[in-house]
C-alpha cells in the first residue's frame, strides 16, 4: 500500500495555553508532538493557535494552513478572527515551512530543499492536519462533523491532499494554489533544461499514472515520480462532490494559471473566484475575499 500520509494515533494531550480571552474569543497557544517524528528534532513537535468563540456552545472548526515562510500566517489570523465572530472555532496551524519549526540547516537554504526534504515536508504537514481532526474529535465544543480547511498558497495544495487522504474533513477553501506538477507551464518555472520533447514525456506519464490511479485508487498504483505523491492532482478525485471554493489571483506570478485550471478540473470543476492582483497583493481586497469564505462556510455548515 502506497500511502506516505498513514500513520499511527497518539494518545499525547495537546498543551494549550491561553494567551488572550475577551468578548470576541478565546485565543491559546497550542502544542503536541507529531505523530511520525523526522531526525529534525524542531520539526516534530507541532505547533498552532486555537481561537474559540467565548461561552457555551458546539462550533464548527476551520484548520487555517499557511503557505511557504511566515507572512501568510497572517491572512490566516485576520480570516480565523473574522470566522470565530461567526460562529467557528479556529485553528491555525504552523508547518515546519514556518520558520519557529524550521531545522537551523534547513533555514539557511530555503528555499532550496532536498527532494527528501521537501517530501519530508509535504508528509508531515498532511500528517499535522490528520492530528489536528484527531484531536477536534476529542473536544466537546467542536462538531466532528462540520470541520472545514482553508489553505493559502503552499497551505492549499497540503489542504487539498488532506482532504483527499481524510474523509473527516468535509469542505475546503483553497486560495492562490494549483497542481500538475508535470504540466510544462509548470515544469518551465522549476526545470529549464528540459527539452520540449522531454517536457511532454513527462506530462505524459503523470497523465497514464493518473488513469491508473482513477481505476485502482493511489495507494495501489506505484509511482514512477515520488513527487507524484505530494501533486495535489493525484488526490483530487476524492475531492469531486465535496463542498469547495478555490479563490485565485488573476496575475499570479508564482502558481501558472494552467495549473490552477489543471487542479479545478480535477476536482470537478468547483466555485472558483478570481481576484485582480499578484499571488501576495490579493490581500490587499482582504474584505472581499473574507465575505467570500464567510458566505461559503457559513452556508455549507448552515449557519446562517
């Protein structure tokens, strides 16, 4: 069984740490340790913030995934305070591409990783997000059954492989994120010595890899490609029918438009927006983009 994303549930109580509580919410520090530990030893305690409508009540709960670095940790935190005046509880969760959980190595070559080190990467944040819902499901204020991510950037394509490998998760925001490695659009950006006959070689086989994956499911087709199993395309069937809101940028420079295209497809062609601006100054149409993930949770977990 070809799964890297499997692992085995821990019995560790999360250490939360209360650091703000007034009339909006109540806002902790949380740690634990992961559940499949890597010989980075900063890597293996994960990190977070868990934010709680105050008094009484069962909530919906919203894993917020941020992308490459630490600046996308912070429309994570403006969205997290905007769902939890809504009625959400919120966790917002920090990957080892956050640098308090980067290795010291690792941080002086980012963002120039390894292969393993990338993989690594990819393994273990799925892996932080299937911790997370483990431990939601032990907390009596939050629905089990209406939780929801919402990934930005790198944080979107982890998301959209959580949701395809854990049928617990139920709805996704996918923002400014794509998929289809093996596109040349793609390919271009990250291998330049390609000849275009090798470019179509290589979008060719993912195509027959994919073909096989919809008939026997991935854990049982081998990979040609380890970095198969970290394209979010790989996982997308699994998405098709679930509630989903893809939100891109019109001029992003760093995710090809095709390959937003290539991962909406794959997933059944969801709503998707787009919004005028660059991969980084979308943010600043912030109040449009938290009306549109506010109207869509809000409508899928019937809160309004």
């Amino acid at each position: 069984m070809i799964n890297p994303y499997t692992y085995t549930s821990t019995s560790s109580v999360p250490h939360l740490l209360l650091k703000e509580n007034n009339k909006n919410w109540l806002h902790y520090d949380v740690d634990f340790p992961v559940a499949k530990p890597t010989p980075h030893q900063k890597h293996n305690t994960v990190l977070g913030e868990y934010l709680q409508p105050p008094g009484a009540g069962i909530f919906p709960l919203a894993i917020l995934v941020h992308g490459w670095g630490d600046r996308s940790l912070t429309p994570c935190l403006m969205l997290a305070r905007d769902l939890v005046k809504n009625g959400f509880a919120c966790f917002i969760l920090r990957t080892i591409f956050h640098t308090d959980r980067m290795d010291e190595e690792i941080k002086k070559r980012q963002p120039r990783l390894t292969g393993d080190e990338w993989f690594e990467g990819y393994q273990t944040s799925v892996i932080d997000v299937r911790q997370v819902v483990d431990w939601a499901s032990t907390n009596k204020q939050i629905d089990g059954s209406r939780i929801a991510l919402i990934g930005v950037s790198l944080g979107g394509i982890i998301s959209t492989i959580a949701m395809g490998i854990d049928e617990r998760i139920k709805a996704g925001v996918i923002m400014v994120a794509g998929g289809n490695y093996e596109n040349s659009n793609w390919l271009k950006m990250t291998d330049r010595k390609l000849t275009k006959e090798e470019y179509l070689k290589r979008e060719q086989a993912y195509q027959n890899y994919l073909i096989e994956v919809a008939q026997k499911g991935f854990e049982n087709v081998e990979p040609s490609r380890r970095s198969y199993l970290t394209d979010p395309v790989t996982f997308a069937g699994r998405l098709c029918g679930k509630p989903l809101l893809m939100i891109n940028a019109m001029l992003d420079e760093r995710i090809p438009k095709r390959a937003t295209i290539d991962l909406w497809e794959a997933c059944g062609k969801p709503q998707i927006n787009w919004i005028p601006g660059t991969h980084s100054t979308i943010w600043l149409l912030y109040p449009r983009i938290r009306k549109q993930v506010i109207d869509f949770l809000t409508s899928t977990f019937k809160l309004r």
